[in-house]
C-alpha cells in the first residue's frame, strides 16, 4: 500500500549555491533560482514547507535584459497621496542590479509566510565577491539560451 510522507522539520537538508549572473537574462535567473530555493528540484518537495536550498547570485551587475525590457517601468507606491513611483528596468539595472535581481525572484515565490522564508534564502551581490565562502557553496549551472 501506498502512503503519502510528509517532510520533517529536522529531515531537510539545506545546500548552498552559488550562481554567476554574467550574460544570463534577469528573466531566466530569476525563475530557476526561484525553483531552487523553494526546493522544486528535491525529491522531498512539499508546498507547505521550506524545503529549499540557500542561492548566492554574484555579478547581477552584469546580467542581461533581453528585448525591449530596458524601456520597461517598475512601479510602486510610497503610501502616502500622489506617491506613485517609477522607474526603468535598464535604469535599475545600471544603479541596483541587486534590488532587480530580488524583486524579479520575489515576483516567482509565493506572497504568503512561506515566501517571505524563502526570499531571505536569497543572497544577491554585484560583484564577485560573497562572504559565504564559509558554507561551501557548489555552482549552479543556469542555461544561458
């Protein structure tokens, strides 16, 4: 007879990666780090647990956006009347490819308790140096077509 397991508080086990942003598209990155640290790629996936790995991204400053997405504005709104802001996504790109990196991965999780667990997985750096050296970070290979 078949039954269904549950995953364990204390049976995950969390990895660390490392990926190098150089040429990727921001698009593409996004969603296969998203993958990871929700844990889509383990055999023990539950929706309802963190099951993922911790993903370091270095050089986000020199990822790509594809087409005509340099042109592209993100909004947001500060709260407070007539707060409504903007910005390019390719002037993002150019003063804090760090904060694009996170926002396109947040996009890619859920917006619940679990989600906000998972985005703190993620480390973004502008340059190639990370200070997680510690942990033993394997690379992650991401597809640049």
């Amino acid at each position: 007879m078949n039954r269904t397991t549950t995953v364990k508080e204390g049976s995950i086990e969390h990895k660390w990666f490392v990926v190098d942003a150089t040429g990727i598209p921001v698009g593409r990155l996004a969603a296969q780090v998203a993958q990871v640290i929700r844990g889509k790629h383990k055999t023990n996936f539950a929706y309802n647990a963190d099951c993922g790995d911790f993903v370091i991204v270095v050089n986000a400053d020199k990822a790509v956006l594809t087409g005509n997405k340099k042109d592209e504005l993100v909004y947001w709104h500060t709260q407070f009347p007539g707060g409504l802001k903007s910005i390019s996504r390719g002037k993002l790109l150019e003063t804090n490819p760090v904060r694009l990196i996170e926002k396109a991965v947040w996009g890619m999780t859920p917006k619940t308790k679990l989600g906000h667990a998972l985005i703190k997985k993620l480390k973004v750096y502008a340059g190639s140096e990370h200070p997680h050296a510690a942990q033993n970070p394997q690379p992650l290979n991401i597809k640049k077509d």
